[in-house]
C-alpha cells in the first residue's frame, strides 16, 4: 500500500518506472513528535547497470522544495503552508573518507539515490515522516524523524 501524505501520495521509481513497494510504518520516537513517520527499503537492482532510485511525491497541491543537509543525511524538505513532509536519504558527501558507495539528486518532486554499476550497496532505504502543523518549536521533529540510519 502506497503512503498517503496529507500533501499526496509517495511513488518509488526506478529510472523513472514506478515500482509496487512495501514500506513499514513507524512509531515517532518519543523525542521527536510527528503526524506520520514510514521506511521504505528498495533493493539495488542486480544488473550492474547504473540506476537512479527516486522517493517522489504525487502532489495534491502546489508546493516548496528545498533540500537540507546534516552528517551523512539528505532531506527533501517539502512544505505546503503549515504542512511539511519530509523525505530523507543516508549520504556521504563532504566527508574526508566517504565509506557509501553512490550520490543523491534533489528532484523538483523528491530526492534520489543515483547508482553506479561499481556500487555495492545492496538496499536503499527512504525515511518519510510529515506534521501537520509546522511551528518554530516543532520543525526539527520532521527533520529527525525522516533519518534512514535512525530507521
């Protein structure tokens, strides 16, 4: 079953062909209060081609995207007036030994791991969680909450 976001339905594509996924719901951590929170696992397909692996969302309404980085995590940030869903991917980038094997794209709808046929990185995994009433006190519990690595 697909994940239904208050801001629209999230799609998992492989170089742009929608896949049928699985994802597990998850409980907000307790220090980091949201209205929803998901993990998505797509396995690397096995053909030694390079692929692009894309969480994207099927929008209902218009709205902002912005990509925000920390240590060894991407988010695409995405708002709707008080509404902001969140969908984070593990990364390297910028450190002096980078142990992961592949790169991210920010989409104009989402973000994507981008593979390479040398990578061997079997699973890629999403984190997806949302709040319904974004606030100065209560935005980072999103950002937190859609860390893969804390999945």
């Amino acid at each position: 079953m697909k994940i239904q976001t208050p801001l629209g339905t999230i799609e998992i594509y492989i170089d742009g062909v929608a896949l049928n996924y699985s994802s597990v719901e998850l409980a907000p951590d307790a220090r980091w209060a949201v209205d929803g929170r998901f993990c998505i696992r797509v396995p690397k397909p096995n053909d030694g081609q390079p692929h692009t692996v894309s969480c994207r969302l099927n929008a209902l309404c218009d709205f902002e995207i912005n990509l925000s980085t920390g240590e060894c995590l991407e988010i695409a940030e995405i708002t709707h007036r008080a509404v902001q869903v969140n969908v984070g991917i593990a990364l390297n980038e910028g450190i002096e030994e980078p142990c992961l094997d592949y790169s991210s794209e920010l989409l104009g709808d989402g973000i994507a791991y981008v593979i390479s046929p040398e990578t061997q990185t079997k699973v890629f995994v999403f984190g997806v969680a949302w709040i319904n009433d974004r606030t100065a006190e209560n935005e980072n519990n999103v950002w937190f909450s859609c860390d893969p690595t804390m999945m």
